[in-house]
C-alpha cells in the first residue's frame, strides 16, 4: 500500500486514561478516526463525522509514530466508526499491533461493519473488538450486521448503551438469543437511564455475566469536554 493510499483522516490523538469496558482506569492511546454511517440519536462525539470534517490527515507511519511518543501500553482505536476505512483501517491494525510498547488495541466499533474480514486479516492477539451495539433509542438498532454476533470471541466485548427500559430488554434479548461469546457491558446514557435504575433492574434477571460498564472519563472531567 502506497503512503498515499495509507492515508487516514482523524479527529485526534491523545492519551488519558481508558473510561469504560474491562480496561477502565488503564493508562491509554486514543486513535480517533474520522467518519461514521450511523447517526445515533444519543452520540456524544457528533464531531467525528459531517457535517464537520477531519481535523487532519495522517499517514499510518505518521500515526504509529505519534503513538510511539506515549508511555500508555493501550491503545483505544475508536471514532465514529474505526472499522469504515476498510483496508486501511485493517492495516493500521497491523501496524499498531507491531510496536513493541503495545500491548492491547481495543476497537470500538458500532456492530454495522462485517467483522469478519478483519478477524482474518488482522490476526494479532493483542486487537480485541467493542462491538457496541445499538439499541432502540439510539434510532439505529436496525443497522445491526447480525453475523458480527456470532463473530465475537472470548476477549472481545459487546458494549450496550441503555436509555430506556425498552434498551434494558432488547438487551436481554439479544443475549438470550444469541449468546456472543464477548464479554456483555450494560453501560447507561450520560442523563437518560440512572445507573442505579440499571442496576437494580440487572439485579432482577438471572444474568451473572454481565459488567456493569460507567463512563469514568464523565465523571472525571466535564461531561462534554473533548481530549480526556
């Protein structure tokens, strides 16, 4: 692949630390890409797809490079949607996945990009999948790619955001249904569905595997600040 071709538009890099998932607390690299099909009603990062644009185009090296300048062993490669740059997005991975610093690289993707094509070619242990996906309220559970749930291993993770108490129940279903092999997070919307509300509810089912998942990263630092 040409430099040119490995081109990658961003919105930014920056170390914090992880917020949420089975890594929260972890010192970590965010990488996050521009553009997203999906168009969730809750979103919270509306500035990593138009009508804006791209803070700035980087070549995979370019990024790599920039990571290298972290101490963080974790790398959070998110967006919008991480996975929407196809093989460009699929080599990055492997690239990322090479330097020696790095010992995990979780993907945050939406659930509406086929998995398969970079379970395949991206064979690192260290990349690990979120596949978050959508539930009613975020106005984009019919965008779901189905497969993906079957796709999921043991070290990957399927993240649901609850807003409602319609939230709570597809997502009961879907696990009931499916049974992904992933690691499930119920993680409520920041103002929408109270955390005790969604724990206490948790508490009702017979589901033990579940992880609880809260934003830290909000509770840090101001709810709407970016870079954190």
């Amino acid at each position: 692949m040409s430099e040119s071709a490995s081109r990658l538009p961003l919105v930014e890099i920056f170390e914090t630390i992880e917020g949420e998932g089975t890594k929260a607390g972890f010192r970590t690299t965010f990488i996050r890409l521009f553009g997203c099909p999906l168009r969730c009603v809750w979103c919270d990062t509306k500035y990593s797809y138009p009508p804006y644009e791209p803070e700035f185009v980087l070549s995979i090296e370019e990024i790599c490079d920039r990571v290298k300048g972290y101490a963080a062993q974790h790398i959070c490669l998110t967006g919008g949607e991480p996975l929407l740059h196809g093989e460009r997005s699929a080599q990055l991975l492997r690239e990322l996945a090479n330097l020696e610093q790095i010992q995990d690289i979780h993907v945050e993707t939406a659930g509406s990009i086929p998995l398969h094509p970079f379970l395949q070619t991206v064979t690192s242990p260290k990349v690990r999948y979120i596949m978050d996906y959508k539930l009613p309220d975020s106005g984009e559970s019919h965008q779901m790619h189905l497969p993906n749930l079957e796709a999921l291993r043991e070290q990957d993770e399927i993240k649901f955001v609850i807003a409602s108490e319609e939230d709570f129940a597809m997502a009961c279903h879907v696990l009931d249904t499916y049974r992904p092999r992933a690691v499930p997070l119920f993680s409520p919307v920041w103002g929408k569905m109270e955390p005790d509300r969604m724990v206490e509810k948790l508490l009702q089912t017979s589901l033990h595997q579940v992880k609880v998942s809260l934003q830290m990263h909000k509770v840090i630092w101001d709810p709407d600040r970016r870079g954190v």
